[in-house]
C-alpha cells in the first residue's frame, strides 16, 4: 500500500491549512520578488547553488577537506577522487536544474537520467541501474502485484499516481510531493542512492510547484542543520507503512516551515538588494558587520550582499581594520575577523548613512 494512493484518507490539520495561508501569501509575489531582483538574478542564483552544493556534501560526510571543497565549488579544479566528482557533478545537476526545472518530467526514464547525471565517473554503473526485488520485501510488503514484474513498474505505477492525485485537484500540491517522496523512499528503486535522489526529486517537484524561494535560499543548507528532525520525521512517516497507514502531516509540516522560512530570507534577500543599489555599499557592509556575532568571517557578509563584490568586501574590511576596529583571526578566504568593540544598536538615520 502506498502514501498517494491512501492519501484521501488522511485529512488535513488546522494548524497546517494556517501554515498553507502562510506560505501561498508569499508565493503570490514571486513575480514581484524575481522581477525586482532581474539583473542580478544569476550571481544571487548561483551563489545559492553552490550552497546548496556545499551542504549536500556535508549532509553525504563526503572525505573532502574545506580548502577542496571551496576550490571544487568556487574554482572548477579538476576532481581527484569519486567524492570530489560527485560535488562537481553535485553543483552541474543544481546548474541544470536552475536552468530546466520546468522541463523536468516525473518518469521512470528522467529520474534514472537524473541519477547518471549525477553519479557520472564517481559511482559504478550498475549502482545506477534498477533494482529487483527481494524475496523478504514481497513477504513484507507485498511489494509486487501480478501486475508488477521490477521495481521499476513499482515506480511506474508510483509516477502514475502522482500524476492522477494531481489531476483530481483535491490536495494541496506540496501534500502530494511529500506523499510521493515517502513512498519513492520505501520503495528503494535504484541499486544504491536512492535517498540522495529522493531529495532531488522532492526539491525538484517543490520548484515545480512554485516553491521559487529555493532559488535564492538553499534548500539543503536548510534540511542539513535540521538533519537529525528530518530523519526522525521521514522514519515516523514511514512507520505502518505497508498497512496503508503511514502519517506524514509531521513531514508535512516540517517542509512547510522550511518553505516559509525560505520565503522571509528572500525577503531579507530583498531588503538587502534594495539598500545596496542606493546606499554607499562600504557604509552598508559596516552595518552588517555591527549586526554579526563578535567573530565572523567573509562569507557571513557575502551570504548578506551577494552582489557585492568582494573587492568592496576586502576593502571595507581592510578600513575598519586599519581603523582599529575590526582584526583578523589568519589568513585567507576562510579566515575569520573579530569586532574590537561591542555591538550596538544604530538609529534608522545611522543605518542609512544619513547625516543630521
């Protein structure tokens, strides 16, 4: 039995209806939000792929030391080992499906394109090819019917009836998604890498629906520093699963919120944007810097101006510095400074530069 096709009986919550109103008033200004940012839209876009690269990584525990991982993501060098591969592939599959999500179709042959993609020259090739069942999941699960031969008609029948509860237009869309990607999960298709693949195709369908937030902020980055709830969720949801009773509202929610928080970092995204096209932007770096914790480094200002380049990032640092305001703490782009004075809160006029 699986998630979608039970779905019907699993009546929405409340509190998650109020966390859909939430989320769809954000949603409605997409248009507005993506037009105002247009000509920067690639440089912001991109920085959060390489994030998104980077805490995929973390979220794997690929072998991969930090200098490699900044060189891999940022610089291109050439991979030395299957890991560094896989991150390099990582960041052309976000770069791919930035540019042709919408393109992406829910089928057996996409998502199995999706995973060579992704694996290519850092995984065996049979651990990239379907696989069959086992005696003791049939006994357990009934996995096969007499209409089922692989697990890839599993997964056909699966994508089908996505596509049918979609079409019914009785479910909130993400409900859907999260329905899908729990019974993708249990069903294991792939030899191997089906849970990274899983989360693909989740974030995919999620952009698909309009959840355009994870454009600018970072999907991954998210589920990484919530991984231990995450798991706990997903393994909750799948409890009581082959009797057609799995509840993923808990899931449910957790992606919510995840969307919702995704939707007010775009607003600061936003915020930050507008202020820099019109302020002097050493002047606005400074008044992040007085708003970070007494260490941080230039990634902490870069993730707050992305558009800013990190020539006027070095320059303003190496002011307050000269300044005696600031010193650094080593060498290097991953070298950490700390404030050589305690933080404070600035008027509206001082945080605009304004002179009275």
């Amino acid at each position: 039995m699986y998630c979608l096709k039970n779905i019907e009986f699993n009546k929405m919550p409340n509190d998650i209806i109020m966390r859909y109103l939430t989320l769809y008033k954000r949603m409605g200004r997409n248009k507005e939000t993506f037009d105002a940012i247009k000509d920067d839209y690639q440089s912001l876009s991109l920085q959060t792929l390489r994030t998104d690269t980077y805490f995929l990584g973390q979220w794997l525990d690929l072998n991969i030391k930090d200098e490699r991982y900044q060189a891999l993501i940022m610089k291109n060098v050439k991979a030395k080992t299957n890991a560094e591969q896989f991150l390099k592939n990582t960041l052309e599959t976000f770069k791919k499906i930035q540019d042709n999500v919408y393109s992406f179709e829910l089928f057996d042959r996409e998502i199995q394109d999706l995973l060579k993609f992704l694996y290519k020259n850092a995984s065996a090739e049979a651990h990239l090819n379907f696989a069959k069942e086992t005696k003791k999941e049939k006994a357990r699960i009934n996995l096969l019917s007499a209409n089922h031969t692989t697990k890839r008609d599993v997964l056909n029948d699966l994508i089908t009836s996505y596509h049918q509860t979609r079409k019914k237009d009785q479910y909130e869309v993400g409900f859907i998604d999260i329905n899908f990607y729990i019974d993708f999960i249990q069903l294991a298709p792939f030899k191997a890498h089906n849970e990274v693949i899983g989360l693909f195709i989740l974030y995919i369908l999620l952009i698909q629906n309009d959840y355009q937030a994870f454009h600018l902020s970072s999907f991954f980055e998210k589920l990484f520093k919530r991984k231990h709830v995450f798991e706990k969720l997903k393994k909750e949801a799948l409890r009581n699963w082959a009797d057609g009773l799995a509840d993923t509202h808990d899931l449910h929610r957790f992606i919510l919120d995840v969307a919702i928080e995704a939707y007010q970092d775009v607003h600061e995204i936003l915020r930050n944007y507008t202020f820099d096209k019109q302020l002097n932007k050493s002047d606005y770096i400074e008044s992040t810097i007085n708003r970070l914790p007494e260490v941080f480094s230039k990634d902490d200002i870069k993730k707050a101006h992305p558009t800013i380049s990190l020539s006027t990032i070095n320059r303003t640092l190496a002011r307050l510095r000269d300044a005696k305001k600031i010193r650094p703490l080593g060498k290097g782009r991953s070298a950490k400074w700390m404030k050589l004075y305690q933080n404070k809160k600035t008027t509206l006029n001082e945080q605009l530069n304004l002179k009275l």
